[in-house]
C-alpha cells in the first residue's frame, strides 16, 4: 500500500516543489578550515549505522498504545473532553496522535535532507562541505527508518503540518547559506532533539524509544555543526544584519511552538478542533512540553551571538530562559551516551 492510502487526510498532490535560487560554492583551497569541523566529520564518519541491522524491526506495537506513552503526552489529557472518551476512542486517538507525531519526524527529516544537500553546495567552506556531506546520508536513513516505522507498525500516516512547511518553505527558498543552517541545523534540529527525547526517555516500547535514541545520536552532532558554523560567522556580520537573523529566529520559534497544537488529528477523529485548541493552548502541562522543546535550541542561539534584546524578550516570554546557560556538548556526549546504552541492551556495539 502507498503512503498515500496511509494518511489520514486526503492528500491530492504527494509532491512540492520549492521555487529558490542561490549560487554552487567550488572551494579549491582544500587545507585550511576549522580543527572542531574536521573532528566533528570524523566522528560522524565512525558513527554510520544501519537501520536495516541496528534496529529490530521485528518487535509488534500495541494498538491500543503503539509507542507506550503515558496519557499525560496527549495534549487534551485531563480535559473534559479527554475524561468523556471511552476506552476504543481513547485507543483511537493515542494511534492517532503518535502516527501524526512521528509523521512529522518524518517530514521533518526529509526536509532536512534537502536542506543539508543544499549546504553542500552553498557553504563556502571544504571542512563545512565534508560534514554536511556525512550528514546527507544520516538525514536518508533517518527518513528510512521513520517511513519503515509509519508503514510497517502504524500502517497510518499525516500529512505535513501547516507551520513546519512554511519553515521548510522559508529556508529553501532563502538564497543565502546561513539561513539554511540557522532555519534547520540550530531551530528544526534543535526542536527535533527535544522532541525525540521525550519519546525516548519516556516510551516503554523498546522499538519506538530505541528508534529516536539513534536517531537523537546523529541529530545531536549536526545542531553542533550548525553551532559550530554560525559562531565564527555570525560576528562578522553587521548589527542590521544580525538583527534580520534575530527577527527570523523569533518567528521560526513561535511557528515550532504552535506547530503542536495538532489541530489535524482532532478533526479527523471528529472532535472540537476549537475547544481542543483552547485547551492545549491554556493547559499548563503543554506549557511545560512546549517550553522543554527550546531546551536545544536556545543555548544554541545564545552561542552563535544571536543574543539580542529582542530575542531575549521573545524567550522570556515563552518562559524558556532557564536554558540558556545549558551545555551543548555535554547534552550531545548525553544524546551518544544512551545510543550506545541501547546497544549494549541489545548484545552488540553500534553499526559502523
């Protein structure tokens, strides 16, 4: 079956293309770049696995609760339209919204294919053109393994979120290299790594919590590459354009945060799309989930010198400040850490 009998909404056109323009970057002095950039590549040329062996696809998900996840990850739970849902409608919609979720993972990392392809043509840097290449072919497998997810166990797809294709939209189409960096390694990336953790940390089925384990442990070294990137480049710019990247920043992070509101999955299951809405947006608990989204990204922003009062304001009052001053490479040594604690579960090292 197609995956296009497998979503949920009616989906005629199962193609899109972004209309852009930006210059191919030959760079013919093949020494000189950054020390931390070449590491990085090395690491992420150790670090290649496959999904096909390193992951046991043989494992069946409940129906009832595919991923094992507490109620409290549904977003309307506790509500009074969560407390009237019987137990078959209950079921339905926790198939429902972790199929959306994983949808957009996978929707996501599809974007972010194209986005780092792009990088490799544009980035005026070899060290920069040889990581993005590594990270290439992360971003296909991670599209592998969540599409193999969606058909093979879920057998129920969504199509991608109106917010999420707007960034993807404004970063392809942006001509200009570090706004792709910006958009996808440091915002979509970073919001990605959080989101994966909560799957991980949290699912009691072993094959969906070790599915976003590896997975977190590619995604983890490319938010660093865009850290890494973007810091030495963004003190060259001028404040006026700085200030451009800020205000990009800000609205990227309001799209991220609003993209959860998962307004798609309530109307297919004929619910209250407003009142769910209403809910999701007043509940305190989704305040909660939606502010440890930012917690990749805003010691990322604050690092590459995108630290603005405007920025900081924004930050404040999703009420995301306290991570500012969190470690990104200890949260990355973190991310490779549990990938390699799957492993040793599972009586092997990692797939090289």
């Amino acid at each position: 079956m197609s995956t296009k009998q497998r979503y949920a909404i009616p989906v005629d056109a199962t193609e899109w293309a972004v209309p852009g323009s930006f210059d191919t970057v030959f760079k013919w002095e093949y020494q000189e770049g950054s020390d931390a950039l070449r590491k990085l590549y090395e690491k992420g040329k150790n670090l290649q696995w496959n999904t096909t062996t390193r992951i046991d696809w043989s494992q069946d998900l409940d129906p009832e609760n595919p991923q094992e996840l507490p109620d409290e990850s549904i977003s309307i739970f506790g509500s009074d339209l969560w407390n009237r849902l019987n137990r078959q409608e209950r079921a339905n919609l926790r198939r429902h919204m972790q199929a959306w979720s994983v949808s957009q993972f996978l929707h996501g990392e599809q974007g972010a294919l194209i986005c780092t392809a792009k990088i490799v043509q544009q980035v005026p840097n070899v060290d920069a053109k040889f990581y993005a290449a590594t990270q290439v072919m992360d971003e296909a497998r991670h599209v592998e393994t969540y599409s193999r997810l969606l058909h093979e166990k879920f057998d129920l797809a969504y199509p991608i979120t109106p917010p999420l294709k707007r960034l993807l939209n404004d970063v392809l189409s942006d001509s200009r290299w570090d706004m792709t960096y910006l958009g996808m390694q440091v915002l979509i990336e970073g919001l990605a790594l959080a989101a994966f953790a909560g799957i991980r940390d949290t699912a009691k089925n072993s094959l969906a919590a070790a599915v976003n384990a590896y997975v977190m442990q590619d995604e983890a070294r490319h938010v660093a590459f865009g850290r890494l990137a973007l810091r030495d480049y963004y003190p060259q710019l001028t404040q006026p354009e700085r200030d451009e990247r800020e205000e990009f920043a800000v609205e990227a992070s309001y799209l991220m945060r609003d993209r959860f509101r998962s307004e798609e999955v309530w109307e297919t299951l004929g619910l209250p799309v407003e009142q769910c809405v209403e809910y999701v947006d007043s509940s305190p608990d989704m305040r909660e989930f939606q502010s440890r989204l930012f917690s990749r990204i805003v010691p990322t922003i604050k690092n590459i010198g995108l630290w603005g009062p405007k920025i900081r304001r924004a930050y404040s009052n999703m009420g995301v400040m306290a991570y500012a001053d969190l470690d990104s490479d200890q949260l990355m040594e973190n991310d490779e850490k549990v990938a390699q604690e799957f492993d040793a579960r599972m009586g092997r090292g990692a797939e090289k």
